[in-house]
C-alpha cells in the first residue's frame, strides 16, 4: 500500500452493499429468531443442521446477484444467535462442516465476493443459544460463561485467519453479557490478524454515552464504523457510518408468508435518504433454506440494478448533501466536488424550483437522459430549471446534476433562519408576512 493511502477509503467510496442473513433458520422461513421467539425445543431446533443440505446455494451466484444490483461490498452472517456456524469453527460441531453441507460455506462467499470485485465483509454474533449462560445471567456459571467466550475468541480467530484478506468484521448480540466478550481483546485480535479491516465499533463495544472508556467511543483508532439498525441516524461518534435495512417487512432471515416486500421504489427511497444523511446502506436479503433467493427479491436487485447503474454518478463516492439547506422539499441530496445531486422524489413538472443554493449553476442534467435540454434561471435564492417533462423521467427517483462554479454552498438566510437564533424576531415575521 502506497504511503498516504486511505487503507479504509474503499467504504466511503461504494457507499451500497448486500446485507445476508442465512442459516438453518432459514429451512423453517419464519426469521432468523424463531428458535427462541417461538419457543422451539432446542434439541430439536438443532436437528435443522441435518437437513441444511443447500441444494441451491452458489456464492458466485449470491456475488453476482450483488454486483449486478450495484452493490460494492457483501456482509454474510458466519453464525447468528441460534449458535451454527457457515464455517469451520474450531472445536466445535454445529457447523456447515460438521453437518448436512459438509463444506466451509464462508470459504465459498469469500472466494465468490473476490472474484467479483466486492469488499468482503464478515458478521459474526457474540450471542450463541447453544450455552445456558446467555439465558441464565454472567453470574449463574462462571465456567460457562468462559467456555463462551473462550469459543467466540477462538471463531473470531479463525475467521480472521482462515480466508486471506477480510474488510469488515460486522458484530452483533453484544447483549446482555455486554463487556463479558472482552471487546478490548477482540479488537487487538483483529488489529494483529486483518489490520486493514474495518470494525463495527458500536456493535463491539456498545453505543455512547452509556459506554465510553473505550478506543471506538474515544475514536482513538482508525477503522471503525458505526451502524444504525432500522433507522437512519448517526453516530455520536465521528467515524464513517451505514444504515442496515430490510428488504421485507420484520425479520432479516427468509420469512416465506411475508407478503410485503419493498418496491423498488421504496428501497430507492431508502437509499436516497441514507446518502443523503451521509451513509451507507446495507441492504438486508435473507435467502431460502435451499440457498437460493425468492422470487420478489430477484425482481427487487434486478430494481435497484437498473437505477444504480443509470445513476451511479450520484451515488459511488459522494458524500451526503442533505445539511446544506435547511429544508428540503423535493427529496434528498449527494455531493462530488463541484456537483450537487437532486434525488427528486415528488416531481414538479416542467419546470422545478429549489430556493437555498448560493452557486451559480453552469448547467444542469438529468442523469440517464441526455435528451432533455435544461435551462437554468434564477432570482436571488431561487433557482428555476426548466425544459423538464410534465411527467418524472424516472419512476423511482429522478436525479437531477448541477454543475456549480465552486463546491456547494448554501444561500445566507442570516436571521431568517427558523431554528436559529434570531436577535430580532420581527425580522423573519415581516418576511412571513411579505
């Protein structure tokens, strides 16, 4: 690596990837939880490894699906809650290894996410059903409780050893054993066998305020990345940062009677607002038993393929513009240099108008559609484009390029600011009055 490099530049850069939530659950297709949600007997919850035969699971085909849809990186879940691991863990016979696969199944996703240029990430849960501990308290069985840890060092261990160069290691179920883990210890481990991996720093040691003698909280370590689940909202700590979402309508893992799968529309949406905020989005899919994906979630990648590639400009590599104005009427916002990208998402006809842009505009383009001539006038903060058709271009999200004389900048509006301070009040009620 040159000197100077950014070593984790690449996530700011591919700002989308595919999230995957799969395992022996994934053969009941009621969610990634239902062994303890619904109550399943254990003993017979495990019995699922002999029958997790994979028929249809193709990694290279999963990466493909990916790259296709335009996502930059993937995040496999190697074990989630219910303890079974895609992977060879050491010691240890709930996994794909051991059981009906027969075969390092992680061995097979990294090697498919490499040969198809994708960032390879790693999500691995702290949480396993498998010892008793978790349920009955860190104080019930000491050495229960260290039989635990001691195996999700060891994974850890072997993830990071086993699969040449991984970019994330994405944590999960810090709770309720919270610093039980050693997070401290973790971190280190990770740090000596893949120094060049980024780290789910919030999901390893716990969000600030509540946990703060930390290296992530402190943000005294290069690496790290915050992640906000369900809902898009950033870090208190400084660090680059992802929205994780679902493409359906509850759990992560394969629901088979979820009807509600999002259109392509609303995810585009999602992405919008997430870019926008200054995020990445990691998009959640849960494969079938089988291994092979529904139907619906087909037609969504084959969606979201088709507007990432129309407008990639806007998307890779930008930063969120969403701060610049105050209010934002018409969608979301991305930023490159001296460009600023409108994601339209409520359409204004044929002529558009956005106030708060201080720049004068050198031109104006509607992304994928080099046909439509568009003319810019302005009125001191007003800016009208005109030449647009009545109709949206794009169904889903228009995005819409200004070209600017200097990098964005937003008008002065001084002492109209409505949540600013505001020495003289009668100021903004004249112009509210005008």
């Amino acid at each position: 690596m040159a000197d100077g490099e950014d070593r984790y530049g690449w996530f700011n850069e591919a700002k989308f990837g595919m999230f995957l939530h799969w395992g022996i659950y994934s053969l009941l297709g009621q969610g990634e939880q239902v062994m303890f949600r619904g109550h399943l007997v254990p003993s017979e919850y495990r019995k699922l490894a002999d029958e997790f035969t994979v028929p249809n699971f193709d990694a290279r085909e999963w990466a493909a699906l990916a790259r296709a849809a335009g996502m930059r990186y993937m995040v496999l879940t190697s074990k989630h809650h219910d303890g079974y691991c895609l992977f060879d863990s050491p010691g240890w016979q709930f996994d794909a290894p051991n059981t009906a696969p027969g075969r390092d199944l992680i061995a097979e996703y990294v090697e498919a996410c490499r040969e198809y240029g994708l960032r390879v990430g790693i999500y691995y849960s702290l949480q396993d059903w498998c010892f008793p501990v978790m349920f009955e308290g860190e104080d019930a069985d000491p050495d229960d409780l260290e039989e635990l840890v001691q195996k999700v060092h060891r994974d850890i261990e072997a993830l990071c050893s086993n699969y040449g160069r991984i970019d994330l290691m994405w944590f999960d179920g810090r709770w309720p054993l919270d610093d039980a883990w050693r997070p401290l210890e973790i971190d280190d481990m990770i740090r000596e066998l893949q120094p060049d991996a980024m780290i789910t720093g919030d999901r390893l040691y716990g969000r600030p305020p509540q946990f703060t003698d930390n290296p992530f909280a402190r943000n005294e370590r290069p690496g790290y990345i915050a992640s906000s689940e369900r809902r898009i909202q950033a870090s208190e700590v400084p660090v680059p940062w992802e929205v994780c979402e679902i493409n359906q309508h509850r759990w992560w893992g394969y629901v088979k009677w979820d009807g509600h799968y999002r259109s392509t529309t609303e995810l585009v949406y999602l992405m919008a607002e997430s870019l926008g905020q200054g995020a990445n989005l990691l998009l959640n899919f849960g494969p079938k038993g089988d291994g092979s994906f529904p139907d619906r979630a087909l037609q969504q990648l084959a969606g979201l393929g088709r507007f990432t590639d129309v407008n990639a400009e806007a998307i890779y590599g930008t930063t969120g513009a969403n701060d610049l104005f105050e209010h934002l009427v018409f969608g979301d916002m991305t930023r490159r240099g001296e460009t600023l990208y409108l994601w339209v998402k409520y359409w204004q006809g044929e002529t558009f108008h956005v106030a708060g842009l201080a720049n004068d505009v050198r031109g104006a383009r509607v992304l994928g559609h080099d046909d439509i001539d568009v003319t810019v006038d302005r009125d001191g903060e007003h800016l009208f484009l005109h030449g647009l058709p009545e109709a949206p271009p794009d169904p889903d999200c228009t995005v819409i390029a200004l070209d600017l004389d200097g990098e964005p900048r937003a008008y002065d509006w001084g002492q109209y600011r409505l949540h600013g301070h505001t020495p003289d009040p009668s100021v903004w009620l004249d112009w509210i009055r005008s």
